[in-house]
C-alpha cells in the first residue's frame, strides 16, 4: 500500500500510519479526512512560509495499530487548496530522489518547495482555462444560428485583435462599445485587474462594461473544446475559418477538454460600467499598476439594462 494509502483509508478516530521504509516517515490520514506525513525524532522544525500546509509539532504520538510511542512528530497536512494528485507525484519523486534513513524537516521543506511550484503552475493554468472559458461562453451566448453571416463575422471579429491579443477582450466597433470578459470560480465577484487600461475605453466615444462571470466546476458542465464545438455548430466553413484565426491566439487554452464549469446558479453573470469598478489612485511615476477588486451587486446594470446593452451590441452592426 502507497500510493492507495492516502485514498477512502480514513480512520474513524485519531490517525492512521504507515511507515515509510526504514526511515522516521510515516504517511498520514486522520478522521478530519485529512492526509499528509509525519517525521518522528524532529528537535528542530525548519519549516516555514508554505502556504495551504499545516504544519504541528507534537511531542508524543501513539501509533493505533502497533501501540508504539513515537516522540518529537512534526505533522505536514495540506489543506484543501493543495491538489491531492500534485502531493502524492511530488512525494513519490522525493522517494525516489531520497536514500536517507533520517528525513529532516529541511528534506521535507525541499519536497514542499517543489510542491509549491507545481501547485502555482496548475493554479495559474487553470485561472488561464478559466478566463478563455468566459470569453467563449459570451461568444457563444451571442451567435445564434439564424443571425446573418455578417453579424457572426461582426461579433467574431470584434474578439481581440487581428492576429493577436487585444488590451479589451471585445471591441464592438459599430455600437462602439468594449466588453471585458473576467471569470472566477470564487464564490464571489473578486477578479484580479492586470493593467489599469483595461478599465478605462481610451475613447471617450465608446462605452465600456465589464462582464464578470461566476462559475463551477461541474462534470455535467462544459469545457472550452464543448463551447468552441457549439459555436461552430452555427457557423459556415468560410466563419469557422475566422473564428479559427481568432482560437490560434488562445492556443491549448481553447482547445481544453479536463475543466467544465456552470454558471453559478448563485451569483451568475453581471456588467459593470467601467466607472464602477474599484481602482486605485495613479500616483506620479507610476507606469504600470494590477490590482483585485470585489464588485458589488449594486453597481451592476439591471437585466433590463444588460438586455438592452446586449442588443444595442447585436443590432449595431
């Protein structure tokens, strides 16, 4: 048992061990449905700065299945946040890597650090799969298939620039409004701002509005490959090849097929004037600012606003 140890193992009380080898590691699940390891004979912890890993030292731990005191535990648990997947393939590499008897906390603080790598990357990835999933789930509430040829190529071709990204996600130039699409699987408004130009129109002419989204993930739900499927279900071959041209810039990211949300049921969708949205002030010498906000309900359109703002979209062509 391995691999499997960390899986639907959980005691009904207190901890389960399994000792690693010959060292002073055990794998750990407790009733909290929790997993992790634990070092036996730690003096001193030299673990620190790990975010979304719990970190206890204990002085004594009585082994339930053999009855064995073991002394001086340091307890690493990951919290949910943490992949379990990512811990298990980072933990087996550092077997591998190891040939110690004796595992100090410094050892583990390496097998952590490598985690933490890991751990961002996917994060970063997904909140990518997670930002291209909106953009194609407006496109797609947009395009309907009995709407003319030149009013799909429109909405198609007002999705970033020619050929590569844009500053705004959508840039309607007959009604002369910008649309900038922002995701999170957050169980509210809270998105993350990466350039300031991205709220503000940079034309007097035009209107700006920022579309947030929030999603879950759902099995039943779609994935980006699901949503580029359906809105080429409603076009022709000559528009399947202008939505193409406009996919190349997304990459891997459009063609996503492990991820599928829903719309929450909860919070949904809701457009934001421009001049709604948090932001700080621009102080003298500053060239280039990100920020999180979280946006309250009560500065978005109405339905009946955000109907009429859609269609003002769609009938401006």
């Amino acid at each position: 048992m391995s691999k499997g140890f960390f899986y639907n193992n959980y005691p009904k009380e207190g901890l389960l061990l399994q000792r690693v080898e010959r060292t002073n590691m055990f794998r750990l699940v407790n009733s909290d449905k929790r997993y992790g390891l634990l070092l036996e004979n730690i003096t001193s912890n030299k673990i620190s700065g790990f975010r979304n890993i719990d970190i206890n030292t204990i002085k004594k731990v009585s082994h339930s299945e053999t009855g064995q005191i073991l002394n001086n535990c340091l307890i690493i648990t990951p919290n949910e946040k943490i992949d379990k997947n990512t811990f298990i393939k980072v933990f087996e590499e550092f077997l591998i890597d190891n040939k110690k008897d004796f595992i100090s906390s410094v050892d583990i603080a390496k097998m952590l650090s490598r985690l933490s790598e890991l751990t961002k990357k996917i994060y970063d990835d997904q909140n990518k799969i997670i930002g291209v999933w909106g953009e194609l789930h407006f496109i797609d509430s947009l395009i309907l298939s009995e709407q003319s040829e030149q009013l799909k190529s429109y909405i198609i071709n007002s999705w970033e620039s020619e050929g590569r990204k844009s500053l705004h996600d959508f840039t309607f130039t007959l009604s002369q409004n910008i649309i900038e699409v922002k995701t999170t699987i957050l169980n509210d408004r809270s998105h993350h701002i990466f350039d300031y130009e991205q709220v503000v129109t940079g034309n007097s002419s035009f209107n700006g509005h920022l579309l947030s989204l929030c999603i879950n993930k759902d099995e039943l739900g779609l994935s980006n490959s699901d949503l580029v499927s359906s809105i080429r279900s409603k076009l022709s071959p000559t528009l399947d090849d202008e939505l193409e041209t406009k996919l190349e810039i997304k990459g891997d990211l459009a063609k996503n097929d492990s991820l599928k949300f829903v719309l929450n049921k909860e919070i949904g969708k809701g457009l934001f004037p421009f001049e709604k949205v948090p932001r700080p002030g621009l102080a003298q010498g500053v060239s280039s600012l990100s920020w999180r906000i979280l946006l309250e309900e009560s500065d978005s359109l109405s339905d009946k606003q955000s109907v009429s703002l859609i269609n003002e979209i769609i009938e401006g062509h």
